[in-house]
C-alpha cells in the first residue's frame, strides 16, 4: 500500500542511516522499525493506577463520627438559616 506520511527530520534522517548501515532499503527500514513499535505496545499491559491517600488526622474531639449525616444535616440547616437571615 503506498501512502504519504510526513517524519520529523531527525526520525528520517535515522531511518536513512540505518538503511545505508544495513544495506536495506528506506522502506524496508521504516516498516520494520513501525511493526516492532506497533508490536511492543500490543504487548503493554496497561498500567494500573493507584490511589494515593493521605492522613486527615483523628476523629474530633467531641465528635462521635457515627453520627456524621446528623452533623451535616444540622450544618446545612445552620447555613441555610445563616443565608434567610441574611435576606432580611
């Protein structure tokens, strides 16, 4: 298949080197250098992310932590109070 691709001079100037070292032609050079690459990331598990945590402290004191949605119910109502006082 004959097709255009545009190479950044560097990447052309390797691939006439290494033609004119082995003997082989451009073509040749450019489709083996393209199927190793294509082949070697097939072979690339992907890379697994991982979450880094980080220390937020202790509980508070006077907090019981088993009672968060009741404290952030009162701290959305206390807000919400804070903001109608506010419009009058």
């Amino acid at each position: 298949m004959r097709t255009t691709l545009t190479l950044e001079d560097s990447i052309a100037q390797a691939f006439k080197d290494e033609a004119h070292r082995s003997g082989r032609s451009f073509k040749a050079v450019a489709n083996d250098a393209l199927r190793r690459g294509l082949s070697a990331s097939a072979r690339q598990s992907p890379r697994r992310w991982k979450q880094r945590t980080a220390s937020l402290g202790g509980p508070l004191p006077g907090v019981d932590q088993t009672k968060a949605l009741v404290l952030a119910g009162a701290l959305e109502d206390d807000e919400i109070a804070r903001k109608l006082e506010l419009r009058k």
